[in-house]
C-alpha cells in the first residue's frame, strides 16, 4: 500500500458486538408489554404443562387483605414467593403458584359502615345479607386491583383462577372445619377474659392486637384484713395500673417464694406533706418492695418500722375485706388471699390484685381454686363488670348504670379513656383505701386495626380447647403419640418436626404456642363465615353429621350467607330436631380460623397442589397469625401442621431505620419505584437484600440497585452483541485455553452456589455472586482479556471458537439463573439471543459439564490474577499521570521474587493476560520506584513503553508490524485473520 492509497477501514473486518438489546432497559415502558406477552401466550398455563409428571412444589400463598392498595411489604412479600416458586419450577419440579385473599372481617366491614356514616344510613336497620353482599363486592372489587398490582411486579401464578376465603367453596369448608371442631369436643362456649375493642365492639385475638406505650394510672389499694389473729388490723397492700377493674376484685394472689413482713408506719403526720398512709398504720408488704411503696406513699425513710416476718403460711387461709365495701350496698364479700405462681417482687408490693374477669392469670387462679373457694363458703363467680361498649354493668355496684350520673366508662367509642378510673379512685379516697397513685408510661395491647387500646373482660365467647385430650381424633396412624394427646401437644410436636427459615422462627412459635390460652374463635360482627352451630339451654352443642352435612351443603351452593336467611334454623335442623329447644348461634369466625383453614379448601382441593405444603412463607407477625392459626387448625383436624417448612421475612423501614409512615413522609410505595426504575428493579433490591431481618429502603438504596442493574444489564448487552458472530462451533475441553477452562470452572462453582442458595432461600447470596460474576469476573477480567482474540481473530483461531462458545455457555446459565430474580429482563435477554425460544422462564438450569470443575487450574490462576492485580494496578498509576492513554502502550516488567510463581508467570501469554502490547518477567530485584501492592509482597512492576509500530487493526504495538508485505500496517495475526475473511469474500 502506498502513501497515496487511502487507508482502509478495518473496523469492518472486526467481530464487534452486534445487538439490537438496548443498554438502556426503559423498564417502566417495556415490563407491562411483557406482562401482556406472558398473559396472551398463556405463560401460566404452559409452565403447568412443562411441569405434568413432576415431582410437586408446592408454596402456599399466605392471604393479604382485600382491602387497598399493595404497599411495600406486599411487594416484598410476593416477590420472594415468586422467585422460589420460579427457581423450583426452572429445576426440574412442578411449582405452582395459586395466590389468595383474606376476604371476610372487621376491616372490609368497618369500611362499609363508614359508608354508612356518611350518607346517615344506620346499619342494623340494613338488612344482613344486604349488608354481607356489599362488603363481598367491596372485597371482589379490592382482590382485582391487588391482582394487577402483583402482575406487575412480575409475579406468575393462577390469577385468573385464585383461591378466596369468600368464594363458596371456601366457606362451606371453613364451616366443615369449625363443625370438626365441634364433633370432636374440642368447640365449647366459655366465659373468659378476653381481649375486646370497644371501638370495634368485637372480641380480638393475640394475632390481632399489637403493643404501644400507653401512660395508664396506677394505684396503691389497702385491703383491711378480716378476723383476729396476728395480721388483725392490718391490710395487704395491692398495687395496680387498672383502677377500673377494682370493682370486680375477688382475692389477692401472693407467692410462697416471696418473704413478706409486716410494717408499721411511725412517722407523724406533715402538714406540708399530706399523704394517706396514717402514723400507727399497719401494712403487709413484700420485704423487697416495702421501701419503695412508702415512698411512692410519701413516707419519709426511716417513718416506718418493720414489725414482724410474714410466712406464707400466715396468708394462707387469709381474707380481706374489699376496699369498696359498702359502696352502693355492694362489696360484702371476704376477698380471700390465693397462692399464685405468677407472683414475684420485680414490681409493685408483692401481692397481685385478682379480677378473674378481667385478666387470663386472674382467671386461671381463681378458676383453680374454685372448689375450695366454695368449701369456704366464697361464691365463685366471676362477674360481667363492663359492658360491650366499655360501661360498668350492674355487677359494679356504685358505678354502673344505677349510679348518680350513670354509668362509668373505661374506654368510648373513639378509644380514648372514659371516667372510669377517677371514679373508681374517688370511691377509694373517700373510704381511706388509697395508700398511693401515679403515673406509669408503659406497653399496653392495642387493636391492629383501629390501634385504639383494647380492655381484658369477661365475657361468653367460643373457644377451642388447647389442653384437653382428643383421644386420637384425626389423627393418623403414623401420627399417633404417647400420653395426652391435646392440641397444644400435637401443635408442640408439629413445630419440631418443621423446617424453620432463620432457625429463629421455631423457637419464637414454640413460645407462643407453649404460653397461649385457649382459642377464641367468635367474633361479634357481621361479615364472616357464622359459628354454625345449635345449642341447647344448656349450652350444648348439637352434633348430628345429617345437620351438619345441610349446612356445609347450603353454604357450597349459596354461601355462608345461607346461615342469616329467613327459616334456615328450620331448614337445617330438619325434622330431626324441635327449633324451639335449640338456639341458633350468630356469632361469626375470627378472620385467622378462615385463613388458618385454607390449606383445607385450597391445598387439599385442588389436584394442581398437594398437603401438606412445601413451604408457607410470609413477614414475622405471622408467627402469632397465619402460621399460629394454621398449625392449631391442622394439628386439631388432621394432627399435623400443614407445611413441612415455614419462612419468615422482615419488615422495610426507611434508610435511617425509621418505620415508614405518613407523619414522617418516608413511605416508599411499590407503585412510585415501578414507575421511576421498573419492577426488576425492585426485585433487585428484595434478592439483594438480607430479608430475614428488617430492610431498608429509600432513594439512594435504589439507586445503588439501579447502578447495579446498569452494569449487570451491560455485560449481558456484550455477550448477546458478541453471540451475534457465534457459529456454535464447539472445541474439545481438552484443546480449550486455560483461561476458557478457567471460566468453566467457575461456572461450575458459581452453579453450586446457584443451587444450594435456591434450596437455602437464600438470594442475597445468589445475587451476590452472579452480580460479582458478570461485573468483576466477567466484564473487568474476562472480556476485558478475551476482547481482542474475539474482535481480531481469524475465523478458524481455535482461541476465538473456544472464547465464542464459553460465552454462550455463560449466557444461557448466567440469564436463566437470573431469571426467577429478574424476570422481565432475562425474559428480553433470552429471547434476543434465542428468538425461536418461547420463554426464559420454559427453560431449565444447565448443569455443569464434565471435567470442568479444575481445583487445580483455578489454584494456578488464583496466582496469576495476584500478579495481574500488580500489573493492572501500575498501569492505572500511568493513566492517571497521562503517560499512557491505554495499557496497549505498555510492555512492563514483572519483577517477581518466588522462583515458582515467576516460573508460571513465565509460561504463560501474560501480556495478553494483562493487555498489554508486550511484557517481560524478571527474577532481578525490583529497581526503585517499581510499582508494588502491600497484599503481594515481592512482586512488582517497572514500566516501560512498547516498542514499534501501532497496528492499524487491534492497535497493539508491535515490532512485527509491516512485517506481511500484503498487510504492511497490521501484525502478523490480524493479517492471518484479513486473508480469510477475504477468502470467505467477507471483505
């Protein structure tokens, strides 16, 4: 070629990235398109084909509630569901995804009463069905836009075909399951305290109550001792943080592990600081707490004196009279003194004011004493003191509705405090049985939903036994166990025979379930599957299979609402039974026994799923909710829990750790991410994210996940512009360079890793690794070394055929490993590559082929990469100086101490390794000013510029350059490379 003759362009002769996959993803525009895509070719329906004859997967879909928009913590729910379900299906099972809703209870019925109350309509004179039927459409009407919003996050499942705890179908089995409860034995109406909402007019389980500090009086009551002997005179001293529930004391628990004595009070009165405990004044009190009692009675040290020991034998036996005695013609009674385990000196003044029917250890104790009780002549019932709205009833004399100015009141209708307590504390005043009062800020249960506090009463309500024996009801053969066999012990045992997702989350149910009282089922609302059962006067249950089998009918064909129609107490007792002897209960389902009952009507219904369950997986909360109501409502019909494996997830907070919440302004909603980033974002960030504890998420966490999306997204954009000159020409592994089987190598660790982070749930882990695999592994060291053999090589380098089909290899597991994590873009990837394909998400993970895990080779290279770190790292020092602009300029020398390690580096190609246009090694010491790690002791590099010409074509610098005569202005290799494209005409 001479000076005259244009230059030719040999960009055309390069293999340079040819793809039409944008490096900008536009996710917000493209994902629903693929949504679209997925639902038109019926996705759904062809991955249940693909999975016919497998073995099952089966994750059963914890309900949300039909009742607004998704909000973060769903998002993050349903994405974890989705990706296992999809990681299980890739590898070889039938995982199908079935998602449902929680469709009856308080809050789909509080909003319809809201309804109510604005336009003045009153709902009792509503008819009940009518008002059922409109609380079912407002739930319908919520299940289809929660539906949509999963779509788009991604999430496959039968949408079109879900399970609903309304349809039905799931109601006449909810009703099936309540009436085996019930045949069993294990059903009974009690009268316990319970925790009820007085805004909510409602009974509530532990599930449904959370716990806020709350500021609440607190008293110290003197209870006069009643008959002679060496305490006549004296009063136990009581200390309580609910004055209002004095009016139903009965006794005072004490504890013979706690020394009591008897104290006098010796200080005289002071004007200038008036208190209610008077000098002569005796008290009992447990020697630990005395001094702190008087002072909150503002006796100053050393005004009082300590008479005498108090052994728990001179309690026993003992009794009081009541602080209200004589109020409106009430409290008579002896409130005797009661042994109790639950008593300790940690607070207070080492005696327990009892009110059974206002607490569950009240209740315990008083219940466990109640036959001695009445052999001391004591009546042992437990009183009704407040009614459903929070008013004192007729069994609190002085304070109930009889009362000057009516009724008191503990908590109204808006949740906050009535006058119940300055009452109660007025009446102990004026009596002289107050000793002291304050103020203490403390945790007190509040309702989840209208997070107003909540009050223990007493009052009827249907329970379902934790401890009396079933006597091997439902229980099958293999199931069978030594001793009681109770619903506390069966659900115990189910715990230890489940897989717990952190190992945590067995201990924390194990305590709940250990602890809990018995079940309480009923509720008093309106929307909800009835407690269909018959009683009779005495509170008996009707058990008759043919009345049973006419409800569970009537409630398939019409649903639950069959119980409030007109006759259908005639229609279900049939002729078998006389209406007028039994009485039809109208209380409805607490909302956890429907959902703890879906494994009923879903997994055992459905021949596309199986029982029990492979995993339920949802947030913590879940351990007193939907996990707790699902053991106890298998392990009583069935005897074992309905999953084999339970996993739980955190809750999001925002990026300081705050809990998200309007005041703050720091609520991040799905909907605004997937507008902004895109769903895959945000399914970045829940896989990279350590979900067992609380996450964090705000604008910058997202956009560290959108900077990592950008450079995964980059090097799969590479590898399908590279692909695009792939001939799927195959090398033997044996004639494959060492970096190709290197890389194979890696693939088969990195697939291990793959697969056991798929079984461990644990993607942070997956996401990691192949994030690190396509940015640092990938993209800053493999292409980075392989893009000149790629670009440049003939078409017959057996190098470039090698390099060309490990990245294919790498394609088709690096993107279908990605898949169940990022489902959109692995979705575009693929079938860019593969447009024949009909979906990523049809495929299965690759395994790793033989003979490519080298221990060995990767040891090898593991020093190789020490040394190149060296290298690439004195480079970079003159590229920032400007000495060179690309390390293509460079022919360093590697000065390297150890013989061995110099010896390997030798024998190597290490200038392609580092790319560079040359470079030596040398076992000389290193000259001054050589470029060296701390982490690589005795390696280190001294530059120096490549010598000769720049080649026109791959830009190396070569002396070699000009030495082809017909192609005088490239090297060697690129001119090999010209003169068969020219053969094949490609140029």
């Amino acid at each position: 070629m001479t000076d005259s003759q244009t230059a030719p362009d040999y960009s055309k002769t390069l293999f340079l990235p040819q793809t039409e996959f944008p490096m900008r993803a536009g996710l917000p525009e493209a994902e629903p398109k693929w949504v679209e895509r997925w639902d038109a070719m019926d996705l759904y329906g062809k991955l249940r084909e693909a999975g016919k004859g497998r073995p099952k997967y089966v994750l059963h879909d914890g309900p949300p509630y039909a009742n607004g928009n998704l909000h973060i913590g769903h998002a993050l729910n349903k994405i974890l569901k989705d990706v296992i379900t999809r990681s299980f299906q890739m590898r070889g099972r039938d995982a199908n995804y079935v998602p449902g809703w929680d469709c009856h209870g308080l809050p789909i019925e509080w909003k319809i009463e809201e309804q109510y109350r604005a336009r003045g309509r009153d709902k009792d004179e509503v008819p009940v069905n009518e008002f059922r039927q409109e609380c079912r459409d407002f739930a319908a009407h919520w299940v289809g836009e929660q539906s949509r919003e999963f779509r788009r996050l991604g999430v496959e499942g039968d949408f079109k075909n879900p399970y609903l705890t309304m349809a039905f179908e799931a109601e006449s089995v909810i009703a099936g399951e309540l009436l085996k409860f019930a045949t069993s034995g294990q059903l009974y109406r009690g009268s316990k305290p319970i925790m009820w909402s007085v805004v909510e007019k409602t009974a509530l389980a532990e599930a449904e109550v959370e716990y806020h500090d709350h500021e609440s009086d607190t008293v110290w009551v003197k209870f006069p001792v009643r008959g002679e002997g060496a305490l006549s005179g004296a009063s136990i001293v009581i200390w309580t943080t609910t004055p209002w529930t004095m009016p139903g004391n009965r006794a005072i628990a004490y504890s013979g592990r706690v020394a009591y004595g008897l104290y006098e009070v010796t200080a005289p009165e002071d004007a200038d600081n008036p208190r209610w405990a008077r000098q002569g004044e005796r008290l009992v009190l447990a020697d630990a707490l005395a001094a702190d009692v008087f002072a909150k009675a503002r006796v100053p040290e050393g005004g009082y004196r300590r008479v005498a020991a108090v052994a728990a034998a001179d309690l026993s036996g003992l009794a009081c009279d009541h602080p209200l005695k004589g109020l409106a013609g009430g409290y008579e009674f002896a409130v005797p003194l009661l042994e109790g385990d639950h008593v300790t000196e940690e607070a207070g003044t080492g005696f327990v004011h009892t009110a059974p029917g206002h607490g569950r250890e009240d209740f315990d104790v008083w219940m466990a004493m109640r036959r001695a009780l009445e052999a001391r002549g004591i009546d042992p019932a437990i009183p009704f003191t407040v009614d459903d709205d929070g008013f004192y009833t007729r069994d609190a004399p002085g304070f109930g509705p009889e009362a000057p100015g009516g009724a008191a009141r503990v908590i109204d209708d808006k949740g906050r405090k009535g006058d119940a307590n300055k009452r109660v504390i007025d009446a102990l005043v004026e009596r002289g049985m107050l000793l002291a009062r304050g103020r203490l800020k403390h945790s007190y249960p509040h309702s989840w939903r209208s997070k107003k506090p909540v009050i223990f009463r007493n009052t009827p309500q249907w329970f379902v036994h934790m401890d009396k024996d079933l006597g091997g009801y439902g229980l099958a053969e293999t199931n069978l166990r030594e001793g009681a066999d109770t619903l506390r012990g069966r659900a115990l045992a189910a715990i230890d025979q489940t897989r717990f997702v952190p190992a945590s989350g067995q201990n924390r149910l194990r305590g709940m379930i250990a602890e809990r009282p018995d079940w309480v089922l009923s509720r008093q609302r309106a929307w909800g599957v009835p407690i269909c059962v018959f009683v009779d006067e005495d509170g008996a249950i009707l058990k008759d299979e043919a009345v049973n089998a006419r409800i569970t009918a009537a409630f398939a064909a019409e649903g639950a609402d069959a119980w409030f129609t007109d006759g259908a107490k005639e229609r279900f007792l049939g002729n078998e039974h006389d209406p007028r002897k039994w009485t039809q209960v109208r209380d409805i389902l607490d909302v956890w026994f429907d959902s703890g009952s879906t494994h009923a009507f879903c997994l055992e219904r459905r021949p596309d799923l199986k029982w029990p369950a492979d995993l339920y997986l949802e947030g913590s909360d879940q351990h007193r909710g939907w996990f707790h109501s699902s053991l106890l409502e298998a392990c009583g019909t069935r005897g074992r829990a309905p999953y084999d494996a339970v996993l739980t997830h955190g809750f999001v907070m925002d990026e300081e750790g705050r809990k998200m919440s309007k005041s703050l302004g720091n609520i991040v909603t799905p909907q605004e991410v997937i507008k902004q980033s895109g769903a895959d974002i945000l399914r970045l960030w829940v896989v990279s994210s350590d979900y067992s504890e609380d996450l964090r998420l705000g604008k910058t966490i997202l956009q560290t996940n959108v900077d990592a999306y950008r450079k995964l997204r980059n090097t799969i954009r590479w590898m399908l512009g590279t692909l695009a000159h792939d001939t799927g020409e195959d090398v033997p592994l044996a004639e494959m360079p060492e970096l190709e089987r290197l890389m194979l190598h890696r693939l088969a660790e990195i697939g291990e890793v793959v697969e056991k982070g798929y079984d461990g749930f644990d993607f942070k882990r997956i996401a990691r690794t192949l994030l690190d695999f396509a940015v640092v592994e990938l993209s800053a060291f493999y292409f980075d070394i392989r893009k000149d053999a790629l670009y440049c090589d003939a078409p017959s380098s057996t190098r470039r055929k090698a390099a060309l089909q490990v990245v294919r290899l790498i394609f088709d597991r690096l993107v279908t490993w990605m898949a169940p994590l990022l489902p959109f873009t692995t979705e575009e990837a693929w079938l860019s590559r593969h447009p024949q394909a009909v979906s990523v998400h049809l495929e299965a993970f690759r395994p790793a082929g033989e003979g490519w895990r080298d221990d060995a080779l990767a040891a090898r290279w593991a020093q190789l990469r020490r040394v190149r770190r060296v290298v690439m790292g004195a480079l970079e020092e003159k590229r920032r100086a400007k000495e060179i602009g690309s390390s293509l300029e460079a022919a360093p020398i590697v000065h390297i101490e150890d013989e061995a390690l110099r010896a390997l580096v030798s024998s190597t190609d290490f200038a392609e390794i580092a790319i560079t246009s040359a470079l030596s090694v040398s076992g000389e010491a290193a000259p001054e000013g050589a470029f060296s790690l701390a982490d690589t002791p005795g390696v280190a590099v001294a530059f120096r510029l490549a010598q000769g010409r720049k080649c026109a074509r791959s830009w190396k610098i070569s002396e070699e350059v000009g030495s082809d005569a017909d192609y005088p202005d490239v090297t060697p290799r690129d001119a090999q490379a010209l003169r068969e494209l020219a053969a094949l005409g490609r140029i």
